[in-house]
C-alpha cells in the first residue's frame, strides 16, 4: 500500500513538473509576443493622421526590438502612411523602419496604406541593411496608384510597397501588396562607394611577387594603399572596382596585413568582378598594365545585396511597373504566390530579375521562382534580364498573348522545368536549359548559344528557333500537337533536333547547312518545306494533295535522308540547281497516285537502297522516281548528276517507276543500275549509264 501511494505521488510531482515546465515556455513565447495597441503610439486605425501613425509604428516597432519581442502583431484597420517631406532626396521617416528579428504578422482585415502623394518614388515598409531575420505576414500593403498625382515630370515607376536593401534571412508570407504606382515588392541591395580614383590616385610602377613596388614603365599602380576601414567591411568581406575609363578591364590586387607587410595577391581581376577580402587583410593596392594613367577613372566599391529572401502564399497585383523586382538578390525563392494584373509603365511584369548590372548595378544569383501564377500581366510574366543561375518551375504563366519568359542576353544560366506556358511565349538568347515545360496557342524565340530544349509539349503553337551560332540550339524529346495552327520553324546556323513528333501544321525554315535531324517523326501535316540538314531514322507523312501538300526541298546547299520511313500522298520534289540532295536505305509507301521522288532541279540527286511502294496508280504515266519534268523537258536540263542506285519498286499497276526522258535537254550522263522494278519500267534517256535494273 505504501509503494502505491510513493509511486502515486512521484507521477503527481511528475507531471506538476512537466505542466509547469510548458506552462513556462509558453509564458516564455507570449512575453516575446507584442499585440499593438494602436493608441498607446498614437496610431489611428481609421486610414487618417498619416504623420503620427508612421512615427508611433517606427517608435513601438523599435521599443519591441529593444524589449526582446520578436513577434509585433497589427490588428484589424487602416494605417495611413506618410508621405516624404518635399525637401529630401529620401525621407526614412516616411515609411514602416523594420528592425531586426522581428515578425510583423498584420490581421487580415489590416492595410498598410501609403498616403496619396505626386513624388515620383517612395516606400511603404522598408527592410534595410542590418534588418536581419524578418517575416513579413499577412495583412494588404496598398499604394496610391489611382489617387496618385502623375504631373510631376518622370515615369513614376519608383513607387514601392515592400523594399529590401541588403537584408538577410526576409521572409514574405500571406501578405497582399497592390496598386503602387511602381512594385509590389522591390528586392534590392545596399550600394556603398568607398572611394573614387583619378589620373592623380595612380604613379608608374608595379609591384613584384613579394608586395615590394618596383619600376615598370608599362604598368600604373596607386599611389599609396586602399584600406577597408569603411563600417560596411566590419559585415561585409567582399568588394569590387566599378566604372572605369581609360584603363584596362583587368589588373592586379596586392593585400597588405595591419602592420604594412605583405599578405597576398589576386592576379587578372576583372571591372566589376567581386572578389573576396582575405583574413587578416587591412589594405590593397592594384596594378594595370598600362603606360599612363592620364584620364583615368576607376571606383571601389562595397556592394551587398538581399541574402536568403523567401517570398510566398502572397498576392501582388494591380501595380503599374512590377509585381516583384528583384534588383540585386542573392538565394531568393519565390513560391506559390498570385501575380496579376501588371500594368501602366515598362517592363510590365509579374517577376522582372533586373539589377541594371550593367550599368552599375547589384549581381542578381541563385533565383528560385516556382509554383506562381501569373495573369493578365500587360507585357510580360517573367523577366531574367541580368545576372545569373536561375531556376523558373513549375509555374503557369497565363497572360494571354504577351511574353511569358524572356531571357536576356546579360542573364546566364538559367533553368526551365515543367512550367505552363499558357497563350505566352517564350524569348530566350543563350544559356538556358528548358525541362518538361508545356505551351500551348503562342511561339519560341531562340537564339543560343548554350540553349538546350529536352521534353516539351507544344499545342497550337509555333517552335521557332533562330539559331545564332552552329549548334547553338539543341532540342530533343518534343512534341507539336497543331489542332488548329502550328509550326516547326528553324532559321539561323545549323541546330541539332531529336525524337521530335509534330501531329499535324508544318515543318518550315531557311536554316544555313550542317543541321542534324535524328528520328524526326511527322504525322498529317498540311505542308513540309524542309531546312537543310541530314535526317536519321525520320518518318514522315503528308496528307498534301498538290505540290504545296509534298515534301519540299528548294534551298540550296545539303540535304540527306537516311533509314527514314516516308507515307505520302505525294513525295519528295527537290527545285533547287543548288541542292544536293542524298536518300538512302529509306521507304516509301504512296497513298496516291502522285510520285514518291522528283528532282526538277538540282546540282545532284543520289537516290539508294530504298524500298517504294505505290498502291494507288491508276495509268502507265503514273511515276515512282522522276529526273525533270515533262512541262519542261525541251528546256535545257536542270539537274547535273543523279545515280539512282540498289533500289526495290513496287507498283500495283504497270507505270513507270525510274523515269529521266523528261529531264531536258543537253542533260547529264545519270546512272541507273541494280534497280528491282515490279509492275514498273524504267524509262530512260539513251545517254544515261544503265546496267542490271530488273523490269518483272
């Protein structure tokens, strides 16, 4: 009985404990929890008193930060935010200041609203450098897009709802940001100029392997040394050299430790390329290889940008520039989110990665947009302009009739898989891959190099690639269903194509020669007018019933076809003096009564090892093979050399199956030999080199 009541009793302190243990973490968990109370800062709720509700949000914001609450909770209304005062470039009292280590998660029926202004940009929240570790949650961030005064000169694409610069670890989540006169969200980074260098900064000379400076007529180096005493490179480990005039694009960096001794180097550095400060690094000096240094201009640099951004579950939307910006961002993914309705001043994008590198701009790397939904945007869904590695998936891009991708030539490196593209196209220039995406009523634009396309699914759609360079352009594992309308298009230097299926439009294009088709499958299309190129293990069918309806071949240069398969109601007809055209090991099978080859023009036909078949003939006219054309045949002879060679015809009816009398005048010697004819005659020229073709 005393062992119960021990055993009783330890189970009760037992679970006291445990219940007063949770009982104190979530006492722990409140207490870093701040429920505003919009008097007490002298916040109106009511969308008035814009100037007080700004300050009592940065002042009970900041109070949160230094009391340890890392929750600030906003209840139900409207918040008006302040205009910037007139007189300064940049008024950070205008706008929600985040801190550090802090979720500001708003009610749902919360609004950010940014009061009614004529300036040509501004900011609603900002999430500056050193506002690390934040959560945006919940709530609508709404501008003043339809209220706005646009009288002041500019495009008034500045204006902001939610801005990074330079944070880190900023997460976005179920928040609404609409109606800015610019972006929903502008993800950007914090730019610091250290020093700018003249002709003056710079003495002849170079340095050798040891940091000592030496004489060297043809180089310039500084004349005393850089130092990394600026606040920014107590966070930031990194900086680069930006807009130079008249020196060389690459040069070398010499570190120096504290005490003036030599640490390291960094040799053929390039402008603009970001290199890191070693340990122990105080200062630097560089070297050009250059004469003089008279005109010269270079700056240095400190450069950081948004770091570990997660946006999702969010709408941006009804905003005149932009959904989203991303201006200088680095491992920043944005997911399953709704961005719509983009429209009133260039780009007009749901997502534009645009950093204006180029022109002194932050690096755009490691972007992540996957599993959005993109709508009635004016001009384009998603925009990569500059910067590098990218991944686009997974998403439906459904602004009907605008570009849904485009990939510019400043971006690299980008990978797209399993999107939408719905009634969107499709601009991509060069270093792109493309994984099982689908479109469907819109067209490609692809230039290359470095572009490959594997699994995709066209419907109604034109696959147009323009190749910039030889083999620019790779596709494989492709299929065109065209209901209504559709084409495979290829234009450009010569590209590699695999395991391509196109159900119906046509294949077209003025591509130069050297492409290779292998195992090009074409079923019921209306027209094929063929590019230049060698065809492996193609099959074919055409349901043309005129010389529109066959298989064209009227560019000059080189055309091949090897073990393909071809079902037609009529066939190959080369009509170019130019083209050199070569079948072999091939079939043939004619659904009508019109020819399976005809060459009216070319510079030379081989015609080898194939099989033909012709079910549908009705007269001894009807022909499988033909060199000329009657129509022509007193005109002098268009075709220079042909050796029909090796081949098996089989006809229902007895007709003619190799025919060269018709080939015109002052024609070549064509070779015919070791031909097997069934129900078909070979019907020659007397001065054509025949020998073993049998007639049974």
């Amino acid at each position: 009985m005393r062992l119960i009541l021990l055993l009783v009793l330890l189970f009760s302190f037992q679970w006291s404990a445990a219940a007063a243990d949770s009982a104190g973490t979530a006492a722990d968990a409140s207490d870093k929890v701040y429920q505003l109370v919009p008097k007490d800062w002298g916040i109106y709720d009511d969308g008035t008193h814009p100037v007080e509700t700004t300050k009592g949000f940065n002042d009970a914001l900041k109070w949160a930060h230094e009391n340890g609450k890392t929750t600030f909770k906003v209840p139900a209304g409207t918040y008006l935010i302040k205009k910037q005062d007139p007189k300064l470039f940049l008024d950070t009292s205008a706008r929600i200041n985040m801190v550090p280590d802090m979720t500001f998660e708003l009610d749902e029926k919360a609004v950010i609203q940014k009061e009614t202004n004529g300036f040509t940009g501004y900011q609603t929240l900002h999430i500056g450098y050193g506002a690390n570790n934040v959560t945006i949650k919940g709530g609508t961030f709404r501008g003043d897009k339809d209220s706005h005064d646009y009288s002041a000169r500019g495009t008034h694409e500045g204006g902001y709802g939610i801005v990074t610069e330079g944070a880190i670890n900023v997460t976005i989540d179920g928040v609404k940001s609409v109606n800015f006169t610019g972006d929903g969200l502008f993800i950007g980074g914090k730019g610091t100029m250290i020093q700018d260098l003249y002709e003056t900064s710079f003495v002849s000379g170079s340095i050798d392997e040891k940091g000592n400076p030496i004489a060297d007529p043809g180089k310039i180096r500084l004349k005393s040394l850089l130092n990394f005493n600026n606040p920014i490179f107590q966070t930031e480990r990194e900086f680069e050299l930006s807009n130079r005039q008249k020196l060389p694009n690459t040069f070398d960096v010499f570190f120096y430790k504290q005490d003036g001794s030599f640490l390291t180097s960094l040799k053929d550095q390039q402008v603009r390329q970001i290199m890191k400060i070693p340990d122990g690094a105080a200062s630097f000096n560089i070297v050009f290889k250059q004469a003089g240094s008279v005109g010269s201009y270079v700056e240095f640099w400190q450069r950081a940008v948004s770091k570990e951004v997660v946006v999702k579950n969010s709408e941006f939307a009804f905003n005149r520039r932009q959904g989203i910006t991303i201006a200088g961002g680095d491992q920043v993914t944005i997911t399953n989110n709704e961005l719509h309705d983009m429209k009133g001043t260039a780009p007009q994008a749901g997502i534009d990665v645009e950093a204006g590198y180029g022109e002194n701009g932050h690096m755009n790397s490691n972007i992540f947009i996957k599993e959005n939904r993109f709508y009635n945007n004016a001009s384009y869904d998603v925009v990569l302009y500059d910067g590098h590695h990218a991944t686009v998936e997974g998403n439906h891009l459904a602004s009907k009739g605008v570009i849904g991708l485009a990939v510019s030539p400043p971006f690299t490196n980008a990978l797209i898989k399993d999107n939408h593209f719905d009634g969107t196209s499709i601009y991509a220039y060069h270093d792109v891959k493309f994984e099982g995406n689908e479109m469907n009523n819109s067209y490609t634009f692809l230039e290359g190099p470095n572009i490959s396309i594997d699994g995709m699914t066209f419907t109604d759609s034109k696959f147009a690639i323009s190749s910039k360079q030889p083999f620019g352009v790779e596709a494989s594992n492709v299929t065109m269903n065209n209901n209504k309308s559709g084409e495979l298009s290829i234009w450009g230097s010569p590209i590699h194509l695999s395991n391509i299926v196109l159900n119906g439009g046509a294949m077209t294009g003025g591509v130069a020669k050297g492409s290779i088709f292998d195992r090009i499958k074409i079923v019921n299309a209306t027209s094929m007018n063929l590019p230049l190129g060698t065809y492996n293990d193609c099959d074919l069918e055409s349901l043309g019933g005129s010389i529109n309806g066959g298989i064209m071949l009227d560019d000059a240069g080189a055309y091949a076809f090897n073990g393909c398969t071809i079902r037609v109601n009529q066939g190959i007809l080369v009509n170019n003096e130019k083209a050199e055209v070569t079948v072999t090991d091939s079939s043939f099978e004619l659904i009508d009564k019109l020819y399976a080859f005809k060459a009216v023009k070319a510079a030379k036909v081989v015609f080898e090892n194939n099989v033909l078949e012709a079910n549908q003939f009705a007269r001894p006219t009807d022909y499988m093979v033909m060199i000329g054309d009657y129509w022509t045949r007193n005109n002098p002879s268009t075709v220079k050399e042909a050796i029909i060679r090796g081949n098996t015809l089989t006809s229902n009816i007895e007709s003619e199956g190799i025919s060269t009398r018709y080939a015109g005048t002052g024609s070549s010697n064509y070779t015919v030999e070791n031909n097997v004819l069934t129900n078909a005659k070979v019907k020659l020229l007397e001065t054509d080199r025949k020998a073993n073709n049998l007639e049974q």
